[in-house]
C-alpha cells in the first residue's frame, strides 16, 4: 500500500481582542510575507476573537498547536498575538520548537524557532526576557511592601487557618500568577509542590486569580 506524501502545513494564526476588531488588515501582509520568504502552498487561516488575558491553552491556538508536525509553519502578525506575556510567548515557542514547527513573525520580521543563528539568538533574548520580567515583578512586589511598612501600615500574615512557608510570600506570587507565570512555575520558585500550592491559593481564596496581559494586545 503506498502512502500519500504529507505536505507541510503554512497556517497563520490571527487573533485580535474584541468583536469590535477586524482579521482581515492582517491577512494580506500574512499572504505578502508567506510570498516573499516563498512558501509554496496555500496559506490556512486560524481566525479567533478573544481578549488577550485568555491564556493561550484556553484558545483556538492550543488546538492549532497540538496539530501541527514537523515541518509545518506557523505565522503570526506579531508576536503579541501568541501569549498575554513573555512568559507565555516563550512556552508556545518552546512547545513548537519541540515539535519541529517553525513560527514567523510579521511585524517583527524574524523567525524564531529554527537552528539558525538568528533563531538561537531570539529565543535565548526572549528567555532572558521572560526571566527579567519575573525577576522585576518581584522586585518591585518586595519595594512596594517596603514601602508601605516605612509609611507605617501594618504588614503581616493575613488571617487563614495553618501556617505556610508561602505566606511570606503572597504578593509576589500573586504578581507572578497575574503576569501569566504557571503555576508549576511559581511551585518551583518557592520550593513546593504542585499540589501544595494548589491548595494554599485555596487557603487564600486565589484559587480564581485571573492573569492580566502583559504584552499590548490592542491591535
């Protein structure tokens, strides 16, 4: 039995925030940048309207991501477009890259999963990046409770059955939560398990804490 050779998938995947917003401005770059770095095949969009603090595993992209295989392409109009922070942008990338899929960018007109220099280069910036966002939400988290006990507001333990080692640590890891960090991320980076930090956002009623974009998400 001969098996019908797969062809590579080109898919651009266009989000915008509001049902206000329209895709089609984006599609004719996607088409004029897909023909100037001369893909062959015809060009399948993803069209989503959903607001950028969605995280991207909640989208029509975590679908996108699952199906595509090695070889295929995925553009985007800018890099925004594919998390709600630097965080998010660096695990889709990290989960494609594994896949062998490489992404484009539009605006940015660069691509950045491959084993090119360029591509080497961008995603060692993005992941310095990411880490200096989560490094500068926390220094400023540890500022401002610096700030407010110099002003002489009271600081403390909030009021919750048990003690954590966590406690101490409640508005830097909300800051992170809020930034997109995951929460096995944020486990990692206190030294707990999953599991243990599941249940202390229980404990602290921040079990629904809704992350806020970082990246602009307006277009």
């Amino acid at each position: 039995m001969v098996t019908e050779p797969r062809y590579p998938r080109i898919v651009a995947y266009l989000r915008v925030s509001t049902v206000d917003q329209d895709t089609e401005k984006n599609k004719a770059g996607v088409l004029s940048f897909a023909n100037a770095k001369g893909f062959i095949g015809k060009v399948q969009f993803i069209e989503e309207k959903i607001s950028g603090t969605k995280s991207w595993k909640k989208r029509k992209l975590a679908d996108l991501v699952q199906s595509m295989q090695a070889g295929d392409v995925l553009i985007v109009p800018e890099l925004s477009r594919l998390g709600r922070s630097l965080v998010e942008v660096l695990e889709v990338l990290n989960v494609l890259k594994d896949k062998g899929v490489a992404v484009y960018s539009v605006k940015e007109n660069f691509r950045l999963n491959g084993d090119d220099m360029q591509s080497k280069v961008m995603r060692t910036m993005l992941g310095l990046f990411a880490e200096i966002e989560r490094d500068l939400i926390s220094a400023r988290t540890r500022e401002g409770l610096a700030a407010a006990k110099a002003s002489g507001k009271r600081l403390g333990r909030p009021k919750g059955p048990g003690k954590s080692k966590l406690d101490r640590y409640k508005p830097e890891i909300i800051a992170l939560l809020k930034n997109g960090s995951t929460r096995v991320f944020v486990s990692q980076r206190y030294g707990v398990t999953p599991a243990t930090m599941t249940n202390w956002l229980k404990r602290n009623g921040l079990e629904n804490l809704k992350p806020e974009p970082i990246c602009s998400n307006t277009r």
